[in-house]
C-alpha cells in the first residue's frame, strides 16, 4: 500500500463522515448515500487512480445534483 492510497482513503473516509452525518441530519437521501459510498468504496478498490477518480465524482454528486 502506498503513502498515496492511505492518504486518500482517510481523507475521504473524513468526506464520507461528513457527507454521512450533514445527510442524516438535513434529511437528505442523495447526501446520506453519497457520504455511505465514500466510507465504503477505499475497502473495494485497489487501484489509486481509480480511488482518486471515483472518490472525486462521488465528492461532488451533491454539487452537481441539487435538484
């Protein structure tokens, strides 16, 4: 594992929380869903640039989606 993957996993292990925790609390599925997948997806891949890649498009779902 590199210096790099372990980064990313915490520092979106940390969005995750957030988005995970603002969710619940403003009663918003897509942000609650979107703060579940960031805790979840660093356990399923391996590669980094796809943890980066995937990690980002999830991030900004929210901002993009406010419907």
């Amino acid at each position: 594992m590199s210096a790099t993957k372990l980064f990313f996993e915490i520092f979106y292990g940390i969005v995750g929380m957030g988005y995970f925790m603002s969710g619940k609390r403003l009663g918003n599925g897509r942000i609650l869903a979107c703060g579940i997948a960031l805790g979840v997806v660093p356990y399923f891949v391996d590669a980094t640039w796809a943890l980066i890649v995937l990690g980002a498009v999830i991030t900004a779902i929210p901002f993009i989606f406010r419907g």
